[in-house]
C-alpha cells in the first residue's frame, strides 16, 4: 500500500488525503486521456531536500496535454509552486511526487467536450523501484510478447495514462514468469524501452541508447547522456536488436523511479560479468551525486526546498 501523505494538492487547493476523490464518471477513468509525472525529491548534502529537474518535468506535463489537446487551467510556474508546497506541507525531505491531469466529469463518450481539466499533486515515501538489491546486483529482464506503442497509434512523446495499459500488461507477464522487468520492442523488432524506463547497453567502452522515436524522452536519459560524456564515455542514440543486448557488456535502465538499475540478465542470457559493471557503476554513482547536491556544475537541476521550517 502507498503510504498516506497529510495532503495532497488538488485545483489549487491542499486537501487531506482521504478527501482527495473524483465522481465515477470522470472521463479519465473510462477513456485514458489524461497526463501524469513522475519527479523524485532527496536530501542533500547540506541537510536540505532538492526536487530533481522540477521544470523539466513539469514542462513535460504540458507538453503532454498540448499532445492530448488539454488545457491545464494552471501555469507551469504555479504547477511547480504547487509541486514544492505539497512536499513541505507533507514534511517530507524525500519524496516521490505524481503530478496527474485529468478530464473530469460531465459529458460521457469519446469526445470529452468541455468537461473540466483537473489537477492533483500527491506525494509519498518510494524506495528503490525495482528492489532494494537491484540497484547493487541487477536485475533479470524477460523480452515482452507485447509490443512497444506505434508512434501513429499512441503517442509515445506523450506521458499519457491510457499508454500504460501496453506496460501493465508487460510487467504483469515478465513477474508472473519470475523476471523483474519487461523489455518491449518496438514495431519493427528493435529495442524500444521498458514498461517506465529506458534502456542503455554498453559494448567496447561505447554506450548506447535508442533513439527518440518510440520511446518516452527520458529526463533522467538526458542526464545519464549529459554525465556519461562529462567522464569521457562516447555515447550514440542509434537503434539496436535483442541480440546486439545479448552481447552486450554492460546495460541498464534509467527512469526517476528506478534511477540507474543495472541489468544482469535477459533472456536468460547472462550480460557481462551479471553484475553491475564498471561504466554502469560510475554513471549511477555521478547520478546520485548530481541528485543529492554534491556536482555543483548541476546544481541548476536542483528545486531546493526545506521542510523544517527554517
Ligand atoms: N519510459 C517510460 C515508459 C516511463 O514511464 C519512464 C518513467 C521513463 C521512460 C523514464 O523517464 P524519466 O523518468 O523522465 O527518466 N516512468 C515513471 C513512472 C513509473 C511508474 O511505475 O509509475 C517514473 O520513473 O517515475
């Protein structure tokens, strides 16, 4: 179970956490359209918090609903003020944050009308995302039978609700069959992302990620490319096969919720050495730095914020 926060922010207002509820026939529930984030906050070095690339985020939220045609009755800048004193009215130095949009209620069917664009902010305690090990020891990925989204089918730049329905699915299958994660490809075979992640592979020293066609624009991607090149590792975004994964030295995923999670196993095929390897290693531990406020060249990536009062 998530654990209750005091509060969560909703239209504007922080309500408590029981009172945060939506008629039935919000459109959301029944249709998909609607658009959420995932952002993390930590502690930092100094005994502050810091939320991790809080405008990135939020600007990704209404890129989100600009992609859906929602109109966020809110501006970026209060979406993000909103974001902060959801945190420190909670107390918490560390969080998960889950802003969402949705489509309320009023008219039913497809088209939406003008049904009221709704927006909550929750917060709550989120461990590692994939296991407390995995972070040290990897974890085992199985190739999904379900298929990544057609960029022409669900947009795939978009962090909509109704996406996640192809990742459930996919999660579901790769736990049920004892695995931690799925690996989705993309319509045409290559390696796509998982069900809330993306994906590198590292071979000869060069480290590899898909493209930006079917996969999520990952925030914490574009930090890994951004530190990976800092400590003088060559990075390419080209498409690659399971079998090039296979052969691979190194991989892991990224994402705010699973951070840096090395992959030991695919497929049954062990990668590497089946533990996390070195590449792997000094780009998890350069991304914690960054998160906890100890590489000041990235300290524009931090939102500080203090929950004890001073
Ligand atoms: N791809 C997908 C499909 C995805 O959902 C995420 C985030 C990423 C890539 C990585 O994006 P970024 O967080 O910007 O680096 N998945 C979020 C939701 C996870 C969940 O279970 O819910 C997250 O990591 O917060």
């Amino acid at each position: 179970m998530v654990q209750k926060a005091d509060k969560i922010w909703f239209d504007g207002k922080l309500v408590p956490w029981d009172e945060a509820q939506v008629h039935v026939l919000t459109h959301t529930l029944h249709y998909g359209v609607g658009v959420f984030e995932g952002i993390r906050s930590y502690v930092t070095a100094d005994g502050g918090s810091a939320v991790f690339r809080l405008e990135e985020h939020v600007d990704r939220l209404f890129l989100s609903a600009k992609i859906n045609e929602m109109v966020i009755p809110f501006s970026r800048e209060e979406i993000c003020a909103a974001i902060v004193d959801t945190l420190v009215a909670n107390k918490m130095a560390e969080a998960y944050i889950r802003p969402l949009s949705f489509i309320g209620a009023g008219v039913m069917g497809v088209f939406p009308g003008n049904n009221p664009i709704q927006t909550i902010i929750a917060t709550w305690p989120w461990g590692a995302y994939l296991g407390a090990e995995a972070l040290e020891k990897g974890i085992r990925v199985k190739t999904s039978t379900f298929t990544r989204h057609h960029v022409n089918i669900m947009m795939t730049k978009s962090k909509t609700c109704g996406n996640y329905v192809n990742s459930v699915l996919a999660k579901r299958e790769a736990l049920a069959e004892g695995y931690n994660e799925a690996l989705m490809l993309d319509t045409e075979g290559y390696v796509s992302e998982a069900t809330g992640e993306n994906i590198f592979l590292v071979r000869n020293g060069v480290i590899k990620t898909p493209p930006l066609g079917s996969i999520l624009a990952g925030i914490t991607r574009e930090a890994i490319m951004l530190l990976a090149d800092d400590l003088g590792y060559t990075v390419v975004e080209d498409r690659f096969t399971r079998d090039e994964l296979y052969s691979a030295d190194e991989a892991f995923f990224s994402g705010t919720a699973a951070e840096v999670t090395p992959i030991r196993e695919v497929d049954r095929r062990i990668i590497g050495q089946g533990c996390r390897g070195p590449v792997t290693g000094a780009l998890q531990e350069a991304y914690f730095k960054v998160l906890h406020g100890e590489n000041p060249k990235y300290g524009k990536w931090l939102t500080r914020y203090s929950v004890s009062g001073s």
